[in-house]
C-alpha cells in the first residue's frame, strides 16, 4: 500500500468543538485507519484552551505520534487563514517508515550548554538518512546552535519545522507531544524510510553585482572587494532605479553564497541575512548573522513579485528531481511560512499554499505562519525570516 496523507481544518472560537470535529474529518479521510504520524496546528486559542483541547487528538485518532504547536494563522490544503481561531491536522499512514517524536530542552549544567532529551532510538535512525522537523519555543530554545550541532555530526540532513508565532512572553507558547502539552523547549520528530523533498524559498532577487568579503569583524562588514563597505552599499543603492531603491528603504539584505564554485548565481544559491545597521563613520554595515572574510556576497531585496517567483522556480526544480532522479510523484506538503508572508507580502490571499498546489499538483497540505522557519540550504539547515520552508513527500 503506498504512502496515505490526510489534511483537514475546523475554525472555530471554541478548541473543544474545533478538535473533536477535525478529528472526526481526519478519521472519515482515512477511512478510519491509524495514522502513524499526526501534525497539530492550533491558532487563536489561549495557552489554558491548548492544554484542555489538544491533548484529545491522540485519543480521538488513536494515534500517539502527534505532535503539535500554537500560532496565529494556519495553512491547510490550498488555502491560508490568517487570524483566525481553528485546528488544522495533517496525517501520514507510511507503507514502510519508523516515527520517532520527542521532546528536547536546551539545558546548562557545570557551566556546559547541551541539548536534553534525544532517545537512545535515534542513534540507529541517522543512518537511515532521516528528515528532521521541529517546533519550537520562541524564548526557551536556541534553534541556530541546535542546527549547528546537527550540521557538524550529521551533515546534509534534511531538516523542516518552524517557531510557535503569537507568543508576547515566555511561557505562552504551547507545544503538544502526543497527550502532553509543553510551554518549553522543542518538539522533533525523525521519520526514517519516507522521501522527503526540501524548498525553501527566501523571497529575495539579487540588486547590483557579487563582491568578496575583504574585511570582517563578527556580523560588521566592514570591506568588499577591498572597498569600504558601505561605499559599495551606496554605489549600488545609487545605480538602482526608483522603485527598487524604495525597497532597499524598506528593507535591505544581503545573501551569502552557499558555494564559491559557480560563475552565476541563482534562486537559492543564497543564504538571506538582514541589514539591521548602518554605520556611515566607520563605513561598514551590520548583519542578523556573522560573515567570514572570503565569502562572496550580495545586495538583496523582497518584494511580491520576486518572493512568487522564486517560490515556483524554487517547487519546479524540486518537482522536476522527484520526477527525474526518484521517478515519484509529490502526494502531500508541509509548509512552514513566515508570518511575514500572507497578506503582508503578496496582494492576493492564500498565495504560498496555492503555489505548492499548482506546481506539485492537488496535494495533501497543512503547516502553520511562523516567527522564524527551519529548512536547509546546500548542507546546512538555518533559521529562516520571511521564508517558505516546505517538506515535501511522496
């Protein structure tokens, strides 16, 4: 029997009504078999509703691997609900994979930092070349110096997930592990056995010329192409025509080339950071991220226009390896985007689950807007803004 997805939405003011329903709508999709894997997503719902409400799922399905989040807008099938209160599951019965969910903390102990909870079973799952999802706390949880330990002892792992978004203070956010509801730390889940096909679209095109990183001092840029840095800034801010420099005002970013090995650059040969600086006596910027000497970079900017296409150009080339290299067709997503995106970004709704659904075709699709994205670029998973993470399986 092949892979069997499910994906279905309840809105509703009241949690209680919201998942007894969906679940009902999960158990009638699939015929009333078991899922192996169930994800939750809850928005609009205070931190009390969460715990009383979504720790039914697992008994309403039968399933104990669901894992869930809190947040303020959902994603489900092709459509987006932005700021509205309702549940959102998405369910996977595998023909033949192992699901291993758990709960992590980040911890310090004897002045060590280290990362609590991995089950002595995921040591045998990371030869099997597992895809790696996780959600997280916003407050509690390092998600970068996570990702770091996870690219230098298991380089080239596929990892998915995103931040719980609506929290204003530690310890509003919600997690949901099976029966369980958790206000810290991260859920993951390893699924072994399944392909899983990554996008991440960072929603940027590419202003002026590439230019080496001459000078450096932790996130400062303080040289390219042994010019000042923030000369090379205002030379290329100068040569652009109005509208873009209206963007730059906006919002101004820089991409770090994921490889020195190309004579072109292309969608996803970048790494997005943020300029959050400008500093015109010292002539240099500041990123949201550190930049070695030696790494070629250049000058971004987002608009709606470039964040669609690069999304389509982005969900073409991973249709087109599916097809090509796997010869297996694209049977349900999940997508985590910014909530940044939506309404905020482009002018007509629902843009970023109807772009999955008209490349990949009519999918089994669920995911949450979140306040920071995971998803892999090159060998490398980052922590994302204003991106479209999306999982994709067969």
């Amino acid at each position: 029997m092949p892979n069997q997805y499910a994906s279905v939405h309840r809105l509703s003011s009241d949690p209680i009504s919201a998942v007894t329903e969906a679940s009902m709508m999960l158990n009638e999709a699939l015929g009333g078999e078991k899922p192996d894997l169930i994800f939750a997503f809850s928005a609009g719902y205070a931190g009390a509703e969460f715990d009383l409400a979504m720790p039914k799922i697992s008994d309403l399905t039968g399933c104990e691997n669901v894992v869930g989040v809190s947040c303020v807008s959902l994603i489900s099938g092709n459509q987006e609900f932005e700021n509205q209160s309702g549940i959102c599951l998405w369910a996977a019965r595998f023909e033949d994979a192992q699901v291993l969910p758990f709960h992590l903390e980040f911890n310090t102990h004897a002045g060590e930092q280290f990362f609590a909870g991995w089950p002595e079973e995921s040591e045998s799952l990371w030869d099997q070349d597992p895809a790696l999802f996780f959600l997280t706390d916003p407050y509690s949880f390092p998600v970068d110096a996570l990702l770091v330990r996870i690219g230098e002892d298991h380089p080239n792992t596929k990892v998915f997930g995103g931040v719980a978004d609506g929290a204003s203070r530690p310890g509003e956010a919600r997690l949901l592990l099976g029966n369980q509801t958790y206000t810290e730390g991260a859920i993951a889940v390893m699924v072994s056995g399944v392909g899983v096909e990554s996008v991440v679209s960072q929603g940027c095109r590419p202003i002026g010329k590439p230019h080496i990183v001459t000078s450096a001092e932790r996130n400062e840029v303080l040289s390219l192409a042994g010019k000042p840095a923030f000369d090379v800034l205002k030379s290329t801010y100068d040569q652009l025509p109005t509208q873009d420099k209206a963007k730059v005002e906006q919002g101004l970013h820089l991409g770090i080339a994921m490889t020195e090995l190309k004579d072109n650059f292309e969608y996803g040969d970048f790494l997005i950071r943020n300029v959050i600086g400008i500093d015109e006596a010292k002539r240099c910027f500041a990123l949201s991220d550190y930049v070695r000497m030696g790494r070629t970079v250049q000058f971004h900017i987002r608009d709606a226009l470039s964040a669609s296409a690069e999304l389509e150009s982005m969900l073409k080339k991973a249709k087109a390896e599916m097809d090509h290299s796997r010869n297996a067709a694209a049977r349900a997503a999940l997508i985590f985007s910014c909530n940044g995106r939506g309404s905020w970004l482009f002018p007509e709704p629902n843009h970023d689950a109807e772009m999955v659904n008209k490349v990949l075709g009519k999918l089994e699709c669920a995911g949450f807007f979140a306040a920071g994205e995971i998803g892999s670029v090159g060998d490398q998973a980052f922590l994302h803004g204003f991106t479209a993470s999306v999982a994709v399986f067969e």
